[in-house]
C-alpha cells in the first residue's frame, strides 16, 4: 500500500526543497527526514549545487577541480577536472600534482590540502574515495559521502559557536548601555572574530583525530596551523562570489511576490465589490 507521503509528486518535494538557501540545513536535516525527502535533496544538489563545487588543490600552483559529471553506473561517483588550466603550465601542474598527492599516502587525512569549495563554503574535509587521474587533470569522488563530511562538519562548526557566544552572552548583553557605540561594537566583532577562529580550529582539530586513531590508530594532538589559514584564506575569498543563479532566483522571487501582491489587490477589489453589490 502506497503510503501518504509516497503519493505526494517527487516534484512537490524538489520544488520546496530547492528553495532553501542553508546548504547545511538541507543537506544534514531535511535529507534525513525520509528517503522522499532524502532523494529531493539529492536531486536539489544535482541540479543547482554540485555544480557550484570545486576541488582545489594547495601545492604552490593553481588546481581548481570543477563538476563536469556523473557516472553512469553509479550516480554517487562524481567526475571533476581541471578544465582551466594553462597549456604552458599543465606538464608542472601535473608534475606537482603527482608529487603532493603521491599513490601510497594521497591527501593525507592530518593535513589535507584539497579544499572543497561548495559556493561560498570552504572546508578542506575528505574526498571520499577519491581516485585521481593526473595525468588528464581529472579525479572522481563518492560525492554524497564527501558532501556528508563537509555538511556534518560545517553543522559541528555552528554549534560550538553558539556554544561559545551563548557563554559570552552576559557579557554582551552588559555592554548594551555603554555610551561609547564605536567601542561596543569593536567588541562584538573581536569576540565574533576570536569565537569564530576557535570553532573551526576544535571542529577541524577534532576531525583530524579521529580520522587519524581510525587509519592508524594514533593518538593525534597537534593542530595543522598551515592548513587551517589556508581553508580560512579560502573562505574569505569566497565570500565575494557571486552566482548568476542565485541572480536569477531573486529576479523570480521578486516577480513571485509581485504577482503574490497584485492577486491580493484583486482580492481586496473582489471584496470591497461585493460588499458594496450587497
């Protein structure tokens, strides 16, 4: 027997879906409430934002891995490749490649340097089963599981902010009636700054110990300072992408809601009509 929620349209679900702006959210709560919604979400990030993830690669020249496709026989293995890169410097690219990324260690898990750019999110967490081609400038990963890591991370990262500001909140609410705004403020962006640096040194730091106790089963202590300004680096510049569809959404959020206004003023008219007929 078909249940209730199986009879609503797969389109229903992909519609609402695709509307939500919080990739964390929607990756790591809406694509767990059911496989409906499980295969909503997929298909939201098939469409609008596997396509906005790049790979990029830190070893001293510019590597950016972009989408290009899914394998046929296993729609969970995603293909990237470097499709920008200069003819002139393709051979020491590829040279370098091999060299930081050799065969037996790879990007190794207690100091990554392939950061996963998801629009204007950055965190240099696993490629899963990543299997690189360098030679063709190419690798394909197991995107749902990577997608899983980088999500889970960047839900982890929010709460041990909270955590932290909602410590800081006595504080903060204090400094409410001081007459000096400029001195206030200085304050709230230092703290933001400083509770910001610390969540994602303890979220990544955390991370990287188990990664390394499951693969070798050694108790890992030191943080990868090297890698964690690089990812910061990364988000910073990130910060300043913009996204021809996230343009045209607004266009059609903005068109919506033009049309949600003149259907009311009908509505209103309809109204006032009738109650005058009567």
């Amino acid at each position: 027997m078909q249940s209730d929620e199986s009879a609503i349209p797969a389109d229903v679900y992909y519609n609402i879906l695709r509307r939500i702006k919080d990739l964390t959210f929607l990756w790591t709560t809406c694509r767990a409430v059911s496989r409906d919604f499980r295969d909503a979400v997929d298909l939201v990030f098939i469409r609008h934002h596997l396509p906005k993830t790049y790979l990029a690669a830190d070893m001293g020249l510019s590597a950016s891995f972009s989408f290009d496709s899914l394998d046929p026989s296993d729609p969970a293995i995603a293909l990237f490749k470097d499709k920008d890169c200069d003819a002139d410097l393709r051979p020491k690219v590829i040279r370098r490649l091999k060299d930081r990324f050799d065969d037996e260690f790879g990007n190794v898990c207690h100091a990554p340097r392939i950061v996963v750019q998801v629009r204007r999110l950055a965190n240099d967490t696993p490629i899963c089963d990543m299997k690189p081609d360098w030679d063709t400038l190419s690798l394909t990963a197991n995107w749902k599981k990577m997608f899983s890591e980088f999500f889970a991370e960047e839900k982890a990262y929010h709460r041990s902010m909270q955590a932290q500001l909602d410590a800081a909140k006595d504080t903060i609410v204090a400094m409410r009636d001081d007459p000096d705004f400029g001195a206030t403020m200085e304050f709230l962006f230092a703290t933001y700054e400083r509770h910001d640096e610390t969540a994602r040194r303890q979220v990544r730091d955390r991370r990287i110990k188990r990664h390394v106790w499951e693969q070798s089963h050694i108790d890992w202590k030191r943080t990868d300072s090297k890698g964690l300004k690089n990812v910061a680096e990364e988000r910073k510049a990130l910060g300043w992408l913009e996204f021809s569809d996230e343009e045209e959404e607004s266009e059609e959020e903005a068109r919506h809601s033009e049309e949600e206004d003149e259907d009311s003023e009908d509505e209103d008219e309809d109204r006032g009509g009738r109650r005058f007929r009567r």
